[in-house]
C-alpha cells in the first residue's frame, strides 16, 4: 500500500497508532468521495452492458422472425383455428334419380315346347269305285280288286243303297261333321265309333282304317242302283311321326 503524501515515512513505532488512524480517515474519506462514485459508476456500467446485451438479443430474435418464410412468420391479422371464418362448403352432388326399371312385357314368342306327334302326310288321295271284291288301299295308288282277295280294306256286299259299307280288317265309323277331319280326329272318330260295317250316305264322309294301320278318309260320291258298285273319293295319310 502507498502511503499518503503528507504522512511522514520515518516517524517512530509510538507513531504508528496515529498512522493507522489517519490512513483509515484518508481512505474513508476516498471511499466516500471518489471511491464510492467509482463503485456507482462501475454498477452503472455493468446494467449498461447487460441491458446493451439484452437489446442486441431482442433485434437479433426480430431480425431472424423477419427472415423467415412467409408461411412461417405469424400474420398480424391471423386468427386462430377457433376464430377463423367457416369455409364455405362445396355444394352436395346431386343424388341420382333412380331409373324405374322396365315393366317386364310377356314374350309373344313360344317357347319351346315338346313337339306333338305330327297328324301325318298324304299319302295318296283320289277317286275309287269298287264294288263287291273292295279296293286296297294300302298300296300308291289304291287298287281296285278284280277278285278275291285278302288285300282289300273296304267293299260293299250289297246292292241296297240303305246297308252299309264294310271294313274287311280294319274298323269303319262315319263322320259327324262339321267340316273335314284331319287324321288324328279321323282316327280318333274310328277309336270311340268303329264297326265292321257302317251305312255312310251320300255326301258324308267316313273314317277307316286299312289292314297296314293306315288312317283313310272316304266320301261317297254315289251308289249306282242294282250294282254292287261304289263311287268315293278317298284320302289316305301315312303314319303320323312318333305313333
């Protein structure tokens, strides 16, 4: 420690007591004037510094908010989620309008159907007279019997117009009309009204069934008086398909 200016250095140990006294009052008296100005002054400087310190902190922080990109960097105006406006909604697609489904129309086309048997082709047909010895008409065309035989299907074995007709092996029904009959109703005639021997009439028809299973249809054209002959136009079928 230097001492002061005006204390004598070789003063005597009896001395040194008045020596303390006064180096403490002169440096109190520093410490009071300049010494404490000093320490007020140093206190000042270091808020200064802390509070410089802390400025160039907030400018560098504002600095680095104004770098950063936009979407970033918060908007003065933003609002938060809570606040913002409704967006407006997209309006609803139209729901689609259900097309009724068409009224179902019944077909006008038939079916298929299991196929009938068929009523059978022509075989022949054309006009006859025969008389006491009949007429095959199993063969194409009919033939008319000369004498005897056991070929004949239909003869007449009398010569009163009123008697009947005869089938030689087959059955004879006469046909009640209206109209003419197709095979299968012919057929059927002779199967619920079959004789041996039938009177058909003039203009009617009859209904027989030959010594082969063919189905025949005659009508009578004429009986000649006193004559075992007959005169008829006759149709013949061939077997129906599946019989």
């Amino acid at each position: 420690m230097v001492a002061p200016e005006d204390v004598p250095r070789n003063q005597s140990s009896d001395e040194r007591p008045t020596l303390r006294r006064r180096l403490s009052r002169h440096y109190n008296e520093r410490l009071d004037g300049s010494g404490r100005g000093a320490v007020l002054s140093a206190l000042i400087g270091l808020v200064t510094a802390l509070l410089g310190a802390a400025v160039a902190i907030y400018v560098a922080t504002k600095g680095d908010d104004k770098n950063a990109p936009p979407d970033a960097r918060p908007s003065a105006g933003a609002s938060s989620p809570a606040n913002a406006p409704p967006v407006p909604s997209s309006p609803a697609a139209p729901s689609p309008t259900a097309t009724p489904s068409p009224t179902a129309v019944p077909s006008t086309e038939a079916g298929p159907t299991t196929a009938a048997p068929s009523d059978g082709a022509v075989r022949w047909s054309g006009e006859v007279r025969f008389a006491t010895y009949g007429v095959d008409l199993d063969t194409v065309p009919a033939t008319v019997q000369r004498y005897w035989s056991t070929d004949a299907d239909l003869s007449r074995d009398s010569a009163s117009a009123d008697d009947g007709l005869h089938a030689e092996w087959g059955q004879l029904a006469l046909w009640p009309g209206p109209g003419t009959p197709s095979r299968q109703q012919c057929a059927e005639r002779v199967s619920t009204h079959g004789a041996e021997r039938v009177h058909i009439p003039v203009g009617r028809i009859g209904c027989l069934t030959t010594n082969k299973d063919h189905v025949a249809m005659f009508t009578v054209i004429r009986y000649p008086d006193d004559s075992f002959q007959v005169t008829a136009h006759v149709t013949v079928w061939t077997p129906a398909e599946g019989s």
